[in-house]
C-alpha cells in the first residue's frame, strides 16, 4: 500500500480551459475540478500505473486543493493518490460470495484467454487522507479537536462545492464511492473526504477526512474517522429507532444514505492532526 498521499497535483488536466474554479480568502487559495468520467486511454494508462482494476466509474481529472502561497502550505485530494491507498494484496478483501461474482465482471478476455484480476480489496476501501504538497508543512499530532460549533454559526458562505473521485456498484451489490465537499466561509474553511461503502446484507462502512482551517490564526486541523458495522446489526438498530417514522426515512432508505448512518456506526480509528501556517 503506498503512503498515504503520494503525489500531489494541480496540473493533471488536458488543457489550461479545464483548470477548475478557483476562490482566495485571506491568502488561502481553494480549488476545485469537475471533469467527465475518464475514457478509455487514460483509464488504461492507471490501471497500469496502479496495479488494480479500476471501479467502474473513474472521475480521474477531479480534484481538490487547498494552498497557501505565502508558507508554501498545500493539500490535494485526488482520485489516483486515493485508489492508490486501496490494499493490492488481498488481505482486506471481504471474504464474501459477492467478491467472485465481481471479480467475473473485472476479467478481460482476448482472443479466447481470460485475465483473471488479481485479488485486491475490491470494496476499493481507501484511508486517504490527502496529498500533501512537496516542502509543505507537516502535520503533527494532537488532541484539539475541529471547532464545529463556530462552523454551526450563521456565517456566509462564500464558496461550495462537491467532487466526486470514484464509484463503483459492486457487481449490484452495494456501493462504493469517495468524495469531497468543501465549504469556505469569511474566516474558515471545512473539508470533507468521505469514503462509504454499503455491502448488502454484508457490511456498512464509512471513512472520513476532515480539514479545517482558521483563516485568522493560521491553524488547520485534519481529523480522521473510521466507521463501520454489520449490515444486518445497524438495520436492526435503524428499524428500532422511533424518529424513522417522523421523518418519513423507511430502514433500507436510511441503509443508503452515509448521512444518516454516520451516528449509527461505532468508531473504530480515529486521529488528529494540526500544523500552524502562520
């Protein structure tokens, strides 16, 4: 598995037209790229470069940074970087019926000879964390933890966007995807990669990394949460739960939405990390 976040870029795009949207508030640049599905040259060249079969839906150009000129700080969340955190041995792989039948949809076959794709985690469960730029300042562990209640405040927002990186259906038997939302507001800025994966009757999981960064004393602080549970023990949990019938959210339609499952999965890794830009 490489290291979390091997690579960083902000120029892999066919031309200058597609370099994305771009807002700067207080010296922090933030930067987003929304490109089509990947075709099939392009696909070819990282599923070389990778060693894994690639999910079916590859948004490969997108990304997203934050930069900060002045200190030569930098983070990118990107779909290579990502599928390169995806485990290539095997030994994360679910052990299921499901990983056979997808494994028949990922075979190439030429001239009569089947390729058999080498096993790999094929939920594509990644613990990405961002891609720090080169010479950038480090983050070091800590115990401050994001400050969500000033991101509860109603302050304007002055820019948004979601990017998604990859997703896959899991030969119809789930979902897999990563994706990125960022919010900037005049004095802050919150970012968050979120990895989910719904394995039916199997297992529900759900990664997220977060980036906060205070405009006013410099501070950024990435927090990362892992979380997941049996299929079968948060249905259970979610049919029990009385507010299902307020909000007119049936269980299989909760089962679907990261949202709404995020407080009904039990922790089980979790780090923070902060640095000064200032």
């Amino acid at each position: 598995m490489a290291p979390n976040g091997g690579r960083y870029t902000t120029e892999h795009y066919p031309s200058i037209d597609d370099a994305g949207t771009s807002i700067t508030e207080k010296g922090f640049k933030v930067t987003t790229r929304k490109l089509p599905i990947l075709k099939a040259e392009p696909i070819e060249r990282m599923t070389e470069a990778l060693g894994i079969a690639p999910p079916e839906m590859i948004f490969g150009d997108n990304l997203v940074t934050i930069e900060h000129a002045l200190t030569g700080f930098g983070i990118s969340f990107n779909t290579y970087d990502a599928l390169n955190r995806v485990d290539k041995t095997g030994s994360s792989m679910l052990q299921v019926a499901h990983s056979r039948e997808w494994q028949s949809t990922r075979e190439k076959k030429h001239e009569g000879i089947t390729e058999v794709v080498k096993p790999f985690d094929w939920s594509y469960s990644t613990d990405y964390r961002g891609t720090l730029r080169p010479g950038s300042p480090q983050f070091e562990r800590s115990t401050a933890p994001i400050p969500f209640e000033l991101l509860k405040r109603p302050d304007p927002i002055r820019f948004f966007d979601e990017v998604m990186l990859y997703e896959d259906e899991m030969a119809d038997n789930g979902i897999t995807m990563l994706s990125c939302k960022i919010r900037v507001m005049p004095e802050r800025l919150l970012l968050l990669c979120r990895f989910f994966m719904r394995l039916d009757n199997v297992l529900l999981r759900i990664r997220d990394t977060r980036v906060y960064v205070d405009f006013v004393t410099g501070e950024v602080i990435r927090e990362y949460l892992a979380k997941e549970e049996k299929y079968e023990v948060v249905r259970e949990v979610a049919n029990a739960q009385q507010k299902l019938a307020s909000t007119g959210q049936d269980a299989p339609a909760q089962l679907r939405d990261p949202n709404s499952l995020t407080d009904l999965l039990p922790v089980v890794d979790k780090t923070l990390e902060r640095l000064a830009v200032k």
